[in-house]
C-alpha cells in the first residue's frame, strides 16, 4: 500500500522544483530543498526494491527510469542536430547518460536537469553494494559521502572529478532513504535526533552564509551548505514522518493532483524546463516580469498548463514502464464490481480461498 506522505512529499518536491525555475526565487532551495528529498525518496525506494528482489532491482530501476528519457531524446536530439549540433558517438549518451550527454547552445539550458538522470544511474549502479556496506556499518556509511564533500569543498581534493562531487553532494540523502526505509530515522529519540537536526542545519546555515554563490544564498551554487542543510531537513521530514497522510485523499481534487504527479514525476521533470526556456522571451515581450508578480503567477501557470498537455500526451510511457496499464490521466475512478446482476454460482470453498489469495498479489 503506497503511503500517501511520501506522495506528498515528491508531489512537494515537483512542484517546488518547476516552480523555482520559473521564478528563479533562491529562498525556495532553503525553504524546501526538493532534489535532496527526492533522492533520499528514491533511496527509500531503492532499498525497498534490493530487499525484495535483490541485485536485479537495478535492471528493473532502469527499465523505469529510461523510457521517459528516450521520448524526451526523440523529439530534442534531432532538433539539436538540425541546429548544430555536431554527430560524435557521444550522442548516444542521450539514451545511457551515465555521463553529461551533448548539448548545442540552447539545448543545453532546456536539457539542464539531465544531471538528475545521470547522478540518479550511478546511485542505482551504486546502491547494491552501498546497501550492503550500510547494513553492516550504518554510521560510517551515511557520513562517507558528507566527508567526501567536505574534503572537496574545504579543498584537501581540490582536482576531484565531478562524479566525485555529485556523490558527495546527493549520495547523503540518497543513503538516509536507506536509512528511512530500514526504519532508523524513525526509531531515533528525539534526545538523538533535534541535537543532530540543530547541528547539520547550523553548520549547513553557517557555511551557506559565509559562501554565498553567484546567486546569494542559492543552495544550488553551495554543495557543502546544501548537503548539510538537507540532511537536517530530511531527518525531520522523513525522521517524523506519520504513518500516512490519509487526508491528502479526503479532498477528490488534492488526491487527484498527488497521484497524478508522483505517477508523471518524471515526464513532469523532464519537459518543464524547456518550456520554461521557451516561455520566457515570449512572456518578457508582453512584460510579464519577473519583478511582477501577477507576471510570475501567469508564468507559473503556463509552464504547468503546458506540461500538462505533453504530459498526457507522453506520460502513460511511464506506466509502460513500470508494466502498468497505460492511462490518459493516473488515479481515475476503479473498476466498479458489479451490483445489480450477480451470478448465483455457489464456489467451493477452496477455489475462493485461492481467489482471493491470487487477488491480493495483484
């Protein structure tokens, strides 16, 4: 049964993720730091996923995760080619982008969150032994990432790779979805776990602080801040978590609107910022500003109307992806058992019991 907080959460992060990147607001990244709670989710998931089925979890995460992507090359890739875009054998990284696929001028700021799809691989590939080492050394384990940035960002590995960063950067939170799904965060006392919230976001806040980016306190452009910061929010958010947020589902439309989003999260994430790149000389032209909020406001609500439209028409791709049916619109009304006609068959009591077994793995 699927818990609908962590529906709410991902739903947050979407959200939160399109609408920063129309308004550009750098309040948002502190307020809410959306990619690091979507990898500790994903982590969560991921566990869940080894534990079930073991090591070919990580071909069933692919066969997920990659569909979603070719539809998105399909369409950019040719177009990119037309207008620039030179062919080298690197193309072929736009369908296994474990590393930076290529991009022409403009391809490259609409493509940008493809960095969330190229960390999201090498977690996966990482994450059978990860599990493994975290199962037997669980402290060491989660705080190996953060020590990694530390040296990188404090300068002690000033030529470090850029995987290096990334795994510093997310692979935290990646690991406190492990740590979430074994049950750690929750077991924690709060005598444990408000100190260690009080110390990550003090030391995230100070380093944010006193090394502000290009962008102020943009937690995108400060890794070390960002991690830190994160992880505080995470062990509150994930460390006391409910059991579920069954009122998400008591108004149609909240319901709706989650499970439409955590069923597209990818398709959504994908296509908003090309639109969000095209949108914008448009909407600059009628003076719709960013200083304006009204401006902002009908920016927002453009780039959603149209990934709205792309994703119904590309989105069930993610439901043949996880073999489900494909649907127009996820979370629709059940198939209804019929009631005004029933078939007066009396069925032996062991097939039920065997129906009604077969029913629940279903």
């Amino acid at each position: 049964m699927r818990n609908r907080y962590l529906d709410l959460l991902r739903f947050l992060a979407i959200v939160r993720v399109v609408v920063y990147h129309v308004t550009g607001w750098a309040s948002l990244t502190l307020v809410f730091p959306a990619m690091s709670v979507m990898f500790a989710l994903a982590g969560s998931l991921m566990a869940a996923s080894l534990e079930r089925s073991g090591p070919p979890a990580v071909l069933r995460r692919l066969r997920r995760l990659l569909p979603s992507l070719w539809v998105l090359a399909a369409v950019f890739v040719p177009a990119m080619l037309l207008t620039g875009l030179p062919v080298t054998p690197r193309v072929l990284l736009w369908l296994f982008p474990v590393s930076d696929p290529p991009a022409n001028g403009w391809g490259a700021l609409a493509l940008s969150v493809i960095w969330y799809l190229r960390d999201y691989l090498w977690f996966v590939f990482a994450s059978p032994v990860a599990l493994w080492l975290f199962r037997r050394a669980p402290l060491p384990t989660l705080l190996a990432p953060y020590a990694l940035l530390a040296a990188i960002e404090s300068g002690l590995w000033a030529g470090a790779p850029g995987p290096a960063r990334e795994f510093g950067l997310y692979f935290g939170a990646w690991l406190l979805g492990f740590a979430h799904h074994a049950g750690m965060l929750r077991r924690l006392a709060n005598r444990v776990l408000v100190p260690a919230v009080l110390v990550l976001a003090a030391a995230g806040g100070a380093w944010i602080l006193t090394h502000p980016g290009p962008r102020g306190y943009d937690l995108n452009d400060i890794h070390l801040g960002n991690a830190l910061w994160s992880a505080a929010f995470i062990l509150v958010v994930l460390g006391r978590a409910p059991a579920g947020a069954a009122w998400v589902d008591r108004s149609a439309l909240v319901g709706r609107a989650v499970t439409v989003l955590n069923r597209r999260a990818l398709t959504v994430y994908l296509w908003h910022m090309p639109f969000v790149v095209a949108l914008t000389p448009l909407v600059d032209v009628v003076g719709w500003s960013h200083q304006d909020p009204l401006g902002l406001a009908i920016r927002v609500l453009l780039v959603f109307a149209l990934v709205g439209v792309v994703t119904m028409a590309v989105g069930w791709v993610e439901d043949v992806a996880a073999r489900r049916p494909p649907e127009l619109l996820p979370g629709g009304g059940r198939s209804r058992r019929p009631s005004a006609v029933v078939p007066k068959v009396v069925v032996p009591a062991p097939r039920t019991a065997s129906a009604q077994v077969t029913a629940a793995r279903r």
